[in-house]
C-alpha cells in the first residue's frame, strides 16, 4: 500500500482513494479505498481522522490527500473503516506545522502528528470522543475578556507590553528580566491586549515542568475570568486531556497553558505565543520525535505572521545571539517587579577554609539558625535526589554498581533501597558487603534524603520539607507541598531542579546552595551554561518580597571548593551579560553551536561492537561536502538496561547544508543490514 504517483488502470473511476500518514516508522503513507455503503455520505476531507486496517492492527490515521494516484492494485486496495467525521478536519496551518516538523526532524509525517494527538482521539472506538464532544456542547462558551484589575507596570515592564501589543506580524522578543522582575505580569496585559483586540483570538503559553502549571493557570483564572482556559500536559487523565485538546481545537479556550507537547496542539485562531523560561532544556524531547517545542514555537509564530515572547532571566546563548545580531528584538527588566524587592546578595563559601559538617558549613548553619529566629523561608538547593549516590565497602573497595548500567545505583535510605535511576532496577540494601563480607557499609556523598536527615538532627523544632522526584511521585503532591510552602507552614525547603525555577516564595529570604561543582569539570559544552542558569534561576528565589522591617537582607551562599571560578563571579555579580558574550565568544572561537549545527546519530545494541559497527558503516556511507563527520564512540553512560550504546556526531557550518545531507544520508541508512537500533537527532542537547 505505498504511496504512488501513476494511475491504476484497473482502478474503477468511482472510488475516491485517501492517503493516509499512519504513526509508523516508514517514511511514506499510504493509499485506502473509500467506498461507503451510504452514497449520499459526506466525502472525507484531508485533515480528519480516519480508521483503518493496518496489517493485523486496526489504527487512526490523519487524511493528508484526497481523490490522489495510487499504483496500488485494487485486489491489494483495502478500504477505510470509518471517517471520524464528528470531529471537524485539523487546519492547514496545523498540517503545516507537521509537515515542517518532519521535514527538519528527519522524521515520517506520521509520527509527528498522530502522537501529537490526545490517546482517546486515536482510540478505536469513539465512545471517549462523543462523550468529550457533548460535555463540551453543553458548556456556556466563555469569551468576556474584560481582565480583572491591573495592576500598574513600572516603566520597565510598560515599555515592554507596550513593544508587544504594538508588534506588527511576526515579531519575536526576547523578554530578558532578571528574576522577579515581572516576566508574568507582561505576559497577563500583552495578552489583555490580544483578547481585547482579535474576536476569538487564541493565546498559547509554555512552560518548562509540569508543576509550574498550576501557579500560573491560577494567575490567568484571576485575571481572565470571563475566558476559557486549558491545560495541556502529560501528567493529566486521558479523558481531561482530551477535553482540553478539544477545547483549543474548536476554540473554546481562548488561552492554552501547557508544556512543551502543547506545541502541537491544534489552535485555529491563534495570535500570541509565549515561551517562559524559553532557555530550559526540558523544551527538547528525548524520546520518539527528538523536537525543540521553543524553535517550533518560533516557526510556528514566522508561519501565522504572529508575534512570539520569548521570557528568561538567563537566556539560551541560541536567543542571546539571535538578540545581539537584531534578529529578536530585545526586551529588558533590570529591575525586581515589587518595590523595595531587590536581587538576593550571593556570597562564596570556599569549603576549603569552611569545613562542612554533614555536608553543611558552619556559615550556612549560622545562617539557618537566624532565619530560623526571625520567622523566615531559607532554601537548601542540592540536585541529586536519594540519600548517597554510592555505597561502598571500606574493607575491599565495593561499589554499589548498577549490573544493567555503567552507573551507580543510588541508596534510598528511607526506603531501604538500592536504586538505579537509569533503569528502575531496585535492590534491598545488603547486610554486608557482596564481596567480602564487610557489615560496616557506608555512603559516599549526599543527596537530599541525607541533608533533610542532617537538617533535623540539627534543628529538631524547625518545620523541614523535601520537594525532589521520590517525594513527589503521587499524583498532586508536588503542588500541595508547594502549597505548604507558600501558606508559610515549612521553615527549611530541601529540593531539586524542582523548586529552582518559577515559584514565588514571598517569605523566602536565603537559598543556600550544595555541591555545584560538578559541572564545572562536565566534558559537555553546555554544562557551564546550565549550571549558571540554574545558580542564577535558584538564587531568584530569594528576596522576591520587599525586606521587611528588622527582617534579613536576602542572601546566597553558594558551598564551593572553587571560588575562583569566573562562572561564580558572575553568578556573584549577577552578570549574565558578560558570561553570556564570553561564552559566544567561546563557541565562535571553538566552532560549536550556535555557531556551527550538529546532528547526532545513536545506535544501541546487546554488544557494543554491533553499535559501533553500524555507525562505521553510517560514517562511510556517502561523502559530502562540507559536512564533518566524526569518528563513533561510546556514549558516556554506556550501558543502560542491559543494552550497550554508541554515536556519530555530525556537523556543518551551514543548516540548509546539513538538512540537505542528512536526507540523503538516510536514505542510505536504511539500506545497511544491522541489528542495531538506531535514531537521529538534529540539534541535539545531549552529546
């Protein structure tokens, strides 16, 4: 049933043939019959649904050709099953949007937007479709877009709604506010705008994690009362979700919140996208379809001649460019939103002169101590969840390594597990040691298990709370412990890159920051960029309200072995302006993105000889000018479930020339013989 371009001759003339992009990994769709019993039946328009007979499967589809050629014979034609004619056909430009996806991704058009799309509306039956269909029939459409009160801007942020709501088509900015500067309140009045000024206008806003969700939909609510908000992420029930999906697609929700697979959401009238945190790498799927929801972002406002706001207190170095070259205009806030708020003062402790006891110094327990007395938030930022990344044996050098992984596996000391975070394996914590017999096990380093279990020991009164991946696992308790926060009921807040970015903590007034200096040291080229985004991000979290009378000026410390370091310096001077040049000026120098763009080819095999095989095999598949291709290697974290990896990194100057080669480079790809799975990633994050 591959698609075709001539004619069938034996093809009877009444038949109408449909092709379809079904979610498989063939890069081609394919040609059905339709042939109803009911003649006078509504023909299938391109951009619906349709259900059919996929080898032994029957599956959804999305009609992408009507009345098209086909060369397949009519003994091998099978017909479609049914048309999902209840739900209207998914818009041109929401076609589009896939189609440049899978052009620039490398993918088939499949598998970008049938995945894209709500379980429920590729189920089978429609049963879940109907049900949504009548819920939604029967809610009061909700399109008064007269906001709640305002409140005033300073100059800063007026300037900046101002260069939005006045934005002529396709406009991008680059919102770059220093953290509690506001970034949110812009969003709200552009939006004002945009609702006031476009009957029916749609608003999409992105945010990076799933719990940044619920603080800001409730800010929209309250501002926009008399308009129809949706959410779309993954953590919501299948049938929520699609009732959300539907929502947008028939524009009954005027403002879509989501994270980054609301991207693909299908929003016929849209006419404002913003991207908050636009710099977080959480923006690029890892799995399936390898895509940037932020440059989709971008190409989707370019394609609707819309304006996009792009909102970071550290920007990608890719948007900073993009910024000092002209091509987004630039948006300041150098100043905190509230009055009297101003930006924490961050303070290095060098751990060589300050001994850490429990993995906590003297100067951040003082400094504990005191919020403590007067009543205030502090924050203690340690991103490595469970209690010690290893257990080891003193007596003959056991590690706890994870038998599927070339990792260790992490003691879960209040679970009494062993835990692997790569795989999930699970093991209980052994008595003695596995090789010598040894009882006297220990934990090597900290994670935040540990430090909550140091924290209590050393303040038995105060009101500790830990916010990380194990303790958030069930569904809502993420929000209710950052609920707890907020009311003032927790003293001490222990967490990850969960509490690092977005959350308004009114009363917070010291973070202090645990063992950064890892990624000082990474082999990756962006580790420096991340980590000072995320030292800066965390430290934002401090003095967001004005000082309080007789209350502490708000403060960072940051625990390091390495003071000197110009990344903390201008963490200290709360510079990104000069480390972001310096590190464009690093790139260019050293010929990296976003200078350069790259594409990665990963393989995984039982043997890591099969992997590397195939990827030298890939590497001297074609040659083509311009394009550099390096040598395959093992990937860092080699092993993972048992299965060995590897991968060639790809590189050119030029994207088109990139685009243009990796076409042909899969082509043959596909032909080479292997047991080795393999994907490819363009622009990748990772590497």
């Amino acid at each position: 049933m591959r698609s075709g371009s001539a004619t069938h001759s034996d093809r009877p003339n009444f038949l109408t043939i449909i092709r379809v992009a079904l979610d498989t990994p063939l890069d081609f769709c394919f040609d059905y019959r339709w042939h109803p019993e009911d003649q006078a039946a509504a023909a299938p328009l391109v951009g619906q649904l349709a259900l059919v007979p996929f080898g032994s499967r029957e599956v959804v589809g999305l009609i992408v050709a009507v009345n098209v050629e086909t060369t397949v014979p009519p003994d091998k034609l099978k017909d479609v099953l049914a048309i999902r004619s209840q739900l209207s056909a998914l818009s041109d430009q929401w076609r589009a949007l896939c189609v440049f996806a899978a052009d620039y991704y490398q993918r088939p058009l499949g598998e970008v937007a049938i995945p894209g799309l709500p379980r429920n509306l590729r189920a089978i039956k429609t049963t879940a479709l109907d049900r949504a269909l009548k819920k939604l029939a029967k809610i009061e459409a909700l399109h008064d877009a007269t906001p709640a009160q305002m409140p005033v801007l300073n100059p800063e942020q007026q300037q900046a709604v101002d260069a939005i709501a006045g934005a002529q088509g396709f406009t991008p900015h680059l919102l770059y506010g220093v953290t509690g500067s506001g970034k949110t309140e812009v969003y709200l009045q552009a939006a004002a705008h945009v609702l006031a000024h476009f009957d029916d206008a749609q608003i999409l806003i992105l945010v990076p994690e799933i719990n940044l969700t619920p603080q800001l939909e409730g800010s929209i609510r309250a501002r926009f009362p008399g308009v129809a908000v949706a959410t779309l992420h993954s953590s919501l029930a299948e049938g929520e979700r699609m009732t959300h999906w539907l929502a947008a697609h028939l524009g009954q929700a005027r403002i879509v919140l989501g994270t980054r697979l609301a991207i693909l959401a299908s929003l016929p009238k849209l006419q404002l996208i913003v991207i908050d945190e636009e710099h977080d790498p959480s923006y690029k799927q890892q799995e399936g379809l390898r895509y940037s929801a932020r440059d989709l972002a971008v190409w989707r406002a370019r394609q609707l001649e819309i304006p996009i706001v792009l909102g970071s207190a550290t920007p990608s170095l890719e948007s900073w460019q993009h910024a000092q070259t002209g091509r987004y205009r630039m948006l300041e806030l150098r100043q905190r939103a509230v009055k009297a708020a101003v930006l924490p003062v961050v303070r290095l402790i060098d751990m060589e002169h300050n001994k850490p006891v429990d993995g906590l110094t003297p100067v951040l327990i003082a400094a504990l101590k005191l919020r403590l007395e007067r009543g205030e938030q502090s924050l203690l930022f340690l991103n490595r969840r469970g209690y010690a990344p290893v257990l080891a044996c003193d007596a003959c050098g056991w590690i706890s390594n994870c038998s599927r992984c070339t990792a260790f596996m992490v003691l879960h000391k209040p679970e009494h597990r062993l835990r692997c975070h790569h795989c999930s394996l699970e093991l209980r914590i052994p008595r003695s040691c596995p090789t010598c017999g040894n009882v006297d096990l220990q934990p090597l380093g900290r994670g935040t298990q540990r430090v909550e279990e140091g924290l209590q020991a050393i303040f038995p009164e105060a009101r500790i709370s830990r916010i990380d991946a194990d303790s958030t696992r069930r569904k809502g308790s993420a929000q209710a412990a950052f609920d707890s926060v907020h009311r003032g009921e927790v003293d001490i807040l222990i967490g990850t890159q969960m509490v690092a970015k977005g959350h308004d903590f009114k009363n917070l007034t010291l973070v202090g920051i645990l063992n950064p200096d890892t990624a000082l040291f990474s082999q990756d080229y962006r580790a420096s960029e991340r980590l000072f985004a995320q030292l800066m991000q965390v430290a934002g979290r401090a003095g967001r309200a004005a000082q309080k009378e007789g209350g502490s000026v708000s403060q960072v410390l940051i625990q390091t072995r390495y003071p000197q370091h110009p990344l903390y310096a201008a963490v200290v001077n709360h510079d990104y302006d000069h480390f972001a040049n310096a590190l464009l000026a690093e790139r260019q120098q050293a010929h990296l993105p976003p200078y350069l763009y790259q594409a990665l080819l990963r393989a995984e095999a039982r043997e890591l000889e099969i992997a590397i095989d195939f990827l030298k095999q890939a590497a001297s598949a074609v040659e083509h000018a311009g394009i550099i291709i390096n040598d395959p290697i093992p990937m860092t974290m080699t092993r993972v479930a048992n299965v060995d990896r590897a991968q060639l990194l790809i590189e050119c100057l030029s994207r088109p020339g990139l685009q243009s080669f990796l076409k042909i480079w899969l082509a043959m790809l596909r032909k080479i013989k292997t047991r080795a799975k393999w994907s490819l990633e363009v622009d990748p994050v990772d590497i």
